[in-house]
C-alpha cells in the first residue's frame, strides 16, 4: 500500500515504514504527526483518488530528527562590472517515520 499526501506544500509518495525528509515543522523530536492531506491511495489492485483530498484518510507519523540538507550554492556575475558573489543555502529539513496509513 502506497499514497500519495501533500505536506509543506510538496507531494510526497510514502509507504508504511519509510522515512520521508521535508520541510521543518514546528514539532518537538520524537512526537507523533498526523497528516490528513491525502491525495491519492492504492492498495493492492484497489484505488482511491481525492477531490482534491480523500475524506477521512490520514497518516500516522513519528517525527525522527530535524537535519539540515545537503549545501547549494549560487554564484552571481556580472562581467566587465567587476561583481561577482558566492551565497549558500542550506534548508532546514524535518525526517518523518510513517507508521500507519488509513484511508
């Protein structure tokens, strides 16, 4: 069983078990996390699709650390002006455990 729920305004595909990086969320580590924004859920040969959300689903997750991601780096330039800068970003990230899906 698989689905498909939006969180942070990205959609994410998830599965019972997986650990899935997104944006921070202002939750303590080691809390539960319920996501009720379920687009869309298969299980087996079976699927249910929303509009725009499916009523009454959600997904149970665990919050397991809050990481940072991995360094992008952008460089500005403008030739024969003499301007040139060198910025990097790195996003604040929250990992999530999925224990259960319900739809």
């Amino acid at each position: 069983m698989y689905a498909i729920v939006e969180i942070g305004g990205n959609q994410v595909k998830i599965e019972k078990g997986s650990d899935i990086a997104v944006n921070r969320l202002a939750r303590k580590e080691n809390s539960d996390f319920k996501i009720s924004h379920v687009l869309f859920a298969k299980k087996g040969n079976a699927y249910q699709a929303g509009n725009p959300y499916i009523k009454g689903a959600h997904v149970d997750c665990e919050i397991v650390a809050h990481t940072r991601g991995k360094k992008v780096t952008a460089f500005k330039y403008k030739r024969r002006k003499s301007y040139h800068r060198k910025l990097g970003h790195r996003q604040d990230l929250t990992v999530l455990k999925v224990k259960e899906i319900h739809v």
